[in-house]
C-alpha cells in the first residue's frame, strides 16, 4: 500500500505542474473500499474511469457495451482508443 500511495503523490504532483487540480486521494482506506491495493490496480482503475468518462462524454447513457472489470488495463486502453476513433 505504501508503493501505491507514493506513486499517486507522485501522480498529483504532476497534476499540479499541468494545473489539473483535481488530486487522487491519498487517504489509504479510500483505496481499500475501491479494491485497489497496488500500482497495478491503480492502473486500471484509471484506465476503466477513462474509458467511462470519454464513454458519457459522446452522450452514450446507461450501460457500458461491457464489463470494465472483465478487460485488461491493456485492452481497455485499445477500447479506448477505439472510442476516441
């Protein structure tokens, strides 16, 4: 846990040097009730939060066309780069 929430410091710090100022908690009980445990799951966490959020962003409502959770970070990323097209 320690390794995760060092790196999302280090994720919030460039959040800030690009002016982006909504940070990732850093609060380590936030990350054990969304299931992420390492940097790994961090990764798909945010790799399934962008795929929603480019998903929502081209009006689509209700379910996404699949389960974020059955895709690996590697294959949201593609879904994701399908869906920006």
């Amino acid at each position: 846990m320690e390794e995760l929430l060092d790196f999302i410091k280090e994720q919030n710090v460039f959040k800030k040097l690009t002016g982006d100022y909504i940070f990732y908690s850093t609060s380590s009980e936030f990350w054990k009730e969304a299931g992420v445990e390492s940097v790994a799951d961090f990764e798909h966490w945010k790799a399934k939060q962008d795929f929603e959020q480019e998903f929502r962003s081209q009006g689509n409502r209700g379910f996404l066309p699949f389960d974020p959770d059955s895709k690996s970070t590697q294959e949201l990323h593609e879904e994701l780069a399908k869906l920006k097209g």
